[in-house]
C-alpha cells in the first residue's frame, strides 16, 4: 500500500508541491502556490500527493469555488491529476483519482468533473484515462475542449456561458494567468521581458478571485492567451516558446 498525504495548513509550508521539486528559477511559484493552497484548503481544497520525492499528485476542490469557468451544483472539480516519471505504471493514477471519487461519495456530492481534451495536451488530464474509469464527455468549447463528468444522480456540469465566448475586444497580446501553479510567475517573467525587448503590446491580467476566474471569457486551467482578439491557447510558454508561438500566427 502507498503511502499518500494531503496537504494541510500544519504541513503546507514544509511538504513540497510536487510539480516545481527543482530548479531555483520556479521557487517564487512554489511559494505563491503554497500562499494560494493555504487560502484554499479551509475551502475544501484538496492536493493529495505520494509521500515520496516525486510528481505524483491529484489536486481537486467544490466546483462551486473552483478558480475555472466551469458551472455546476454540488459536484468536485479535478484541476490536475499527475504521475511522471519512474512512477508511472504502479497504479498511483487509479488510486488518486479513486480518492476523490470515494470523497465526493462521502461527501454526497453530484459527481466528479474535469476539463480535458480531444487531442492530448500537457496543460490537461489525459481523456483516454478518464473515460476509461467512467468519465463521459458532458460539454464542449471551440478549439477541442472538453467538460467529462462522472455523475453520481443524472446531473450534469457545464462550461459557463461566459466561456463560450472565446474572444476579447484588445487586439494586443492579452494573457490571463493565476497563481496556482508554481510555473506561472516565471513563464510570465520571460514572456514579460520578450514582450517589452520586441516593443510587442502585452496586457497581462491576474486572475486573483474567484469571481474573475468564473467570468473568464474563454478556456482557462491558470493561463489562457488571446490574440488579435480571439483565443489561442492554455499553453504556458517562457520567452522561446512565445518567439515561435507568435511567428507562427503571424505568417
């Protein structure tokens, strides 16, 4: 038998965070992560994670304070599901995720809902792995995205209406981002400083509420980036990634 723990406000500021263990360049996002978890854990929040060294973790929370424009009553909302590395194939997925279904039985909650996709990205739970422990396709967003719950009574989840926009009024290079994963203050760093060497227009807008994060105009799992006014893409990018990302979609 494994051995898991959650975090909690006793342990959070001595447990690591999984996804960011190395690399000096991402500490100030494993400290604004652990300032965000430690606000949310009294919520309901929950990051559960191996207790060994490694990026083994699920991290999910009541829809209804989940920081993504997703809409629903009573069910719980995987934000990340992560298994890397020499850790892959020993069944730590299925006995995360099972986890949280149990808790959300508990709980006596609707279900269980995540964002992913049709075609498999690094940024989202992979679909073929939820499907096939019960999860159903419930609702879609333009570009491939989509909404899969397991329901417990019948009830479904849905994109907020807001979402479905997918476009703003700027023009610029618009980026929204959050604080819950410890890669985010430097990608925005990086992006920051190309942006400002290239005199390339950058609005970058902290998604710091919930209530923002509810409104969002389009697909969000922490960082979402528009361009000439429409949706692009939830991909975190440091500045190489930007250089190529904006020369594609300018040819």
């Amino acid at each position: 038998m494994s051995n898991y723990i959650n975090l909690s406000k006793e342990n959070i500021a001595t447990e690591h965070v999984c996804c960011a263990i190395a690399g000096m360049k991402h500490q100030a996002g494993v400290n604004a992560k652990r300032e965000w978890l430690a606000s949310r854990v009294q919520e309901g929040h929950v990051f559960r994670k191996l207790n060994e060294n490694g990026k083994v973790f699920i991290e999910y929370a009541p829809l209804e304070t989940a920081w993504v424009p997703v809409v629903g009553d009573n069910y719980l909302y995987i934000y990340c599901q992560w298994v890397s590395g020499k850790f892959k194939g020993h069944g730590h997925g299925k006995a995360l995720l099972e986890y949280c279904i149990n808790d959300a039985k508990a709980q006596k909650k609707s279900g269980v809902c995540v964002v992913s996709s049709q075609k498999k990205s690094p940024f989202l739970t992979d679909k073929k792995f939820m499907v096939k422990n019960g999860f159903e396709v419930v609702d879609t967003l333009e570009g491939g995205y989509e909404l899969l719950a397991l329901s417990f009574d019948g009830s479904q989840p849905q994109f907020a209406e807001n979402a479905r926009q997918q476009k703003i009024d700027s023009q610029d290079l618009t980026i929204y981002y959050g604080l819950q994963c410890p890669f985010i203050p430097n990608g925005l760093k990086e992006v920051t400083a190309y942006c400002t060497a290239n005199n390339i227009p950058l609005n970058t807008i902290a998604i710091d509420s919930l209530e923002k994060a509810k409104a969002l105009p389009g697909m969000f799992n922490n960082w979402a980036i528009y361009y000439k006014g429409r949706f692009q893409t939830i991909h975190m990018m440091n500045e190489g990634q930007l250089k190529k990302f904006l020369a594609k979609l300018d040819d």
